[in-house]
C-alpha cells in the first residue's frame, strides 16, 4: 500500500455552488454585496470577492432544501454595515455561544 505524503497537500480554496432560479438577479444581487461576476456562459456563472469565489448553476427546477454558506471576515461589523443598505440582510448581527459572531443574507 502507498504511503500517501500529507506534509506537501494543502486545501487552498473552496467555491460552494448554489442552485439559482433567474441568473441575472442573482448576478445582480451578488454585485450588490461587492462580488465580480469573473465567468459567466449560459447557466453558470462564477462570482469573486476578496478571494472568495461561489459557483452559481440556473435551474428552472427550485432546489431541493436550502443553502448555507459561512463566510469568515476580519471585521464582521464593517461588512454588516455595509450589507445593511442593501436590503440582503436577513438577520440581525449576532454573538454566537460558541465565539462568533454572524448574520444571515
């Protein structure tokens, strides 16, 4: 059996894909939150932001369940205030018992 070197893998990235009923409005909504639209042909779509990138795939069909996606920034109250505005956010910004601190969009 081969012994696998773990010491020269590294994860580098990670790009959750979520399922989107009109393209357009979710690249929209993703320029709102200061996402760039970097690849866009036909029914997929990738979006960036500070090295953060989400894969986007239309479908007439509405997924099945919901999506979760957490996001860890450096100043969680910054980005709050600037999401505000926008009318993306969901929940109110909050301390966690476990350490953290998130809102929803």
């Amino acid at each position: 059996m081969a012994t696998i070197q773990t010491s020269q893998l590294t994860l580098h990235s990670i790009a959750p894909r979520f399922v989107v009923g009109d393209m357009e409005q979710a690249l929209a909504f993703y320029r709102q939150l200061g996402f760039t639209t970097t690849y866009q042909d036909g029914g997929f779509a990738i979006v960036e932001r500070d090295g953060i990138s989400l894969h986007l795939n239309a479908s007439e069909e509405p997924p099945k369940g919901h999506s979760v996606c957490w996001i860890g920034v450096t100043n969680i109250e910054a980005l709050y205030q600037q999401y505000v505005p926008t009318n993306a956010v969901q929940s109110p910004l909050k301390a966690r018992p476990w350490g953290m601190k998130e809102f929803f969009l």
